[in-house]
C-alpha cells in the first residue's frame, strides 16, 4: 500500500485531479450525445424493420447503416450530412454493382473499387458534398459492401434500403426532433465565453506575478479557442438550417436571425483577447512587468467572462445591466503606461472590453 503522504503529494494530487477532470468531460460527452443516438438507434431499428419485415428483404444492411451514420451522435448539421450520406451510399453501390459483375469478388476488385469511387466523390464533391469527409467515405464503405456482399441481394434492393435509411434518419432527426436552435447557439456560445475565461484569467494571474507561462501554454489556449469557435460556426450554420427547413422551428426564424446576430461579434472579441493574451505573454517572457491597474483589469474582464459563461441564457436584465457597468468601468479604467508593451496590452483591453459589450443583448 502506498504511504498516505504520498497522496498528499502535489504530483498526485495534479494526477488526481487530471483523472477527475477527464472523468468529468466523459460524462459531459455522454450527455451531451445520449439523445442524438437514442435517435441514431431508433432510427436504425424502425430502417431494418420497414427493409426487412415490410418490404422482405433478406439482409438490408445499408439501411440501419445510412440511418445510424446520418444521425450518429451529433444533432448538428443532420440534414447535410443526410445528404451526403444518401448520395455517397447511391455513388458507392452503382460502382461496386459495376465492378462486380465484370470482375467478381477479388482483392485487386476491392483496391479498384475503392480507387475509382474515391477518385469519382471527389470529382462530383462540389458544393455542400465537399464539406468534410462524409460524402468520400460513405462512397468507398457502400461500393465495399457491395463487392464484399455481392450475393446479399440485387442493386436496386440496396438503393432502396439506403433511402429508407435516409429517409427515417430524415424523419426522426429532422422533422420531428430537430435540435433546439437557439440552444444549440447558446451552448456553443457558453463554450466560448468559459474557453476566453481561463485564457484570460491565466494571463492575469501570470501578470500579477511577474511570471512566465508553461511552455506550450499559449498554443493550447489559442487551439482551445479556436476549437470553440469552429463549434460556435458550426452551431449557427446548424441553427440556420433547422429553422429554414424544419417545420417545428419556422416559428424561431426571427429569434435565430437576432440571436445569430449578436452573435457574430464572438469572433471579435476571441480575435481580441487572443491578442491581448499573446502581447501579454511575449512580454512576461522578456521579463517585462505590467502596471498592477492592467492586470486587475485584465482579471475583471476574466471575471465577467466567468459569470457569463456560468449563467443559463438568457441572461436576465440586471445581470447585463451589472456586467455592462463592470466592462465599462474597466474599458475608461486603463491609463496610460510606460513600459515597452503596456500601450498595446492597454488598447487590446479596452478592445476586449467594447467587443465583449457588443456580445449583451440590447434591451
């Protein structure tokens, strides 16, 4: 048994907490996809019941399979990836239907087969199919299956078992539980805010100690940004569509435009306070000290950062009402300052600032 002390010791507290931290991040993933793939699931089990039970055929593998692709885990941007799905399968079963019936089930048949629908998606992967990998894969795996399978039934069942699986995945993630678009933008905007949060946070307490970042630490706190901000794209491109094409969601059309609206200024300020970060960090790196007004102001822009990011949306009138006081008061605080990069740290707060009140609803 390992000594108590050893427990108390800061490397396996560090580890412990690490654990705990990833423990926490499985469960948040798993609550997160648990409904998109009670979906995916249903999806997939009504597809081999109409293939099947209705229509009779024999083994209708590639209707579960479109179905449960189609949805997967994800409820964003489901009526694309429906799309490219649909036709990736469509693509893959006229050439592996082709290949079959001139050069049989071989190795050299696979490789061609995976060669020729590779090289064809891409060729006719223009607009929204080019889109990520979705289209090319699907291609490749369907023209496989068909080789592979060739005695599991006639090309014509196929097509019309991936439809059937488009189509289902189309009525369970599309028509009837599209994903709540103005949730969906909010959570991805939450994202953000606590991933802008710790960065600046971080820088305050480094400039407050005169102290030099991890090594490493720059570049993963901008990648984390960045990732949040592809997720943030991708939520609002997601939003857009449902309440373009889902009848359940053409009622928040107005709400969506407004709050997509706002929302557009998140670049902004991430751009910002990446900036200012990096300025920050560059010159703690040279062993440059900051005025302790900069670093406060640095940390009260972290502070409301938090307090955004922690509070369910919408925010209530008296907490945009307090936060817009606290910015500004931080925005008209920061002076001017003699060192070599306290100018431009300054001006990137007060950036960070005006950006950050642009994101608060109007009343």
């Amino acid at each position: 048994m390992l000594d108590a002390r050893l427990w108390r010791s800061p490397d396996l507290r560090g580890v412990q907490l690490a654990w705990r931290d990833q423990a926490s991040e499985a469960r948040e993933r798993l609550r997160a996809a648990l409904w998109p793939a009670v979906q995916a699931a249903a999806a997939a089990a009504l597809a081999w019941l109409l293939a099947h039970d209705v229509l009779g055929h024999a083994q209708p593998f590639f209707a579960p399979i479109a179905a449960a692709i189609a949805l997967s885990t994800s409820a964003t941007r489901r009526a694309r990836r429906i799309l490219q799905m649909l036709a990736g399968v469509l693509l893959g079963i006229a050439v592996g239907e082709a290949a079959s019936a001139v050069m049989g089930t071989t190795a050299v048949t696979i490789g061609i087969v995976v060669l020729v629908t590779m090289a064809a998606a891409l060729v006719a992967g223009v607009g929204f199919f080019s889109d990520g990998m979705m289209f090319v894969n699907q291609s490749a795996a369907a023209a496989i299956l068909v080789v592979a399978l060739h005695h599991s039934g006639t090309g014509s069942e196929r097509l019309v078992d991936a439809l059937i699986g488009g189509g289902v995945a189309g009525i369970i993630g599309v028509g009837l539980f599209p994903a709540e678009p103005l949730g969906l933008i909010r959570n991805a905007e939450r994202e953000v805010l606590r991933s802008l949060a710790g960065a600046l946070g971080r820088v305050g307490d480094l400039l407050a100690h005169s102290a030099r970042a991890e090594p490493g630490w720059t570049t993963a706190a901008a990648q984390d940004i960045h990732r949040q901000l592809a997720g943030l794209a991708m939520a609002r491109m997601t939003a857009q569509a449902n309440v373009r094409i889902a009848p359940r969601r053409w009622r928040l059309r107005a709400a969506v435009a407004s709050e997509d609206a706002r929302i557009s200024r998140l670049d902004l300020l991430a751009n910002a306070a990446l900036s200012l970060f990096r300025v920050a960090t560059d010159a703690l790196d040279v062993g440059e000290s900051m005025p302790g007004a900069l670093c406060s102001n640095v940390n009260e822009l972290a502070d409301v950062l938090a307090l955004l990011a922690r509070t369910p949306q919408p925010w209530p009138p008296e907490l945009r009402s307090s936060v817009a006081s606290r910015v500004s008061a931080t925005v008209d605080a920061v002076g001017p300052a003699s060192t070599l990069r306290a100018p431009v740290l300054a001006t990137l707060v007060r950036s960070t600032g005006r950006d950050l009140l642009a994101i608060l609803p109007q009343p």
